[in-house]
C-alpha cells in the first residue's frame, strides 16, 4: 500500500516539474545571435526583408503563428516569415528568418536553422 501511495506520489510530482518546465518555454528559450555571425545566406536573407523583396520563394513573407510558442507571445499576423537558403537542400530547407511587426522596419528579427524548435534574437 505504500509502495503504491509512493509510487503514485513519485508519478505526480514528476508530471508536475516535467509540465512546468514545459510551460516555461518561450521567451527564455531564446539564445542571441549576432548579424555578423549569421551564415551568409541569413545575412542576404535580412537585406532582401529590410529592402522589401524581391523575395525567391513564394511563402516568404507569409503569416508565422508561433504554434510552437517559443517566440514572444503576440497577437496572429504579427510574426512574418522568410526562407533562408540551405545550400544543396532540395527544399526550402530548416533555415528562416521570422520577424516581429513590420518587416522591413521593426528590427525584430529572429534566426532558426532547425525548422523553429529554436530561435536567437539577431542583434544588430
């Protein structure tokens, strides 16, 4: 019997931490990455968006909803993405830029090379 209530206690308690820490996620998850330091894809990515295009792919410049919340909470149509070319991938490959706001203005810039799991904040 109290194998069980251990057992059982042990079970909630884990749960308990394991969705914390999944609910902290966001925000807190985001690393910083220098514009200089982007690869040189992501760098000409960033000029076409501040410029306004033309843009290579026709979903670049497409509403970004953040279902996987790492980014900022904020209203839909407030993110907007951007393909960063991947050299020798046959698709549009994991690599974008998703902005914050108005595009070419805002200077809200996130980077993600693994299909939004992560982002870092491009500082400028």
């Amino acid at each position: 019997m109290i194998a069980k209530f251990l057992k059982t206690w042990t079970f909630l308690v884990l749960a308990f931490f394991l969705s914390a820490n999944a609910l902290a996620r966001g925000h807190e998850q985001l690393g910083v990455i220098a514009a200089k330091d982007l690869p040189k894809e992501a760098r000409q990515t960033l000029v076409l968006i501040k410029q306004g295009g033309p843009f290579p792919y026709p979903k670049d410049g497409s509403v970004f909803r953040n279902y996987e919340g790492v980014l900022p909470k904020q209203k839909r149509g407030y993110y907007h993405e951007f393909t960063v070319k991947t050299p020798g991938a046959r698709n549009r490959g994991a690599r974008r830029i998703v902005t914050g706001g108005d595009p070419a203005t805002s200077g809200e810039y996130y980077y993600t090379d693994d299909h939004y799991a992560t982002f870092r904040r491009i500082k400028e």
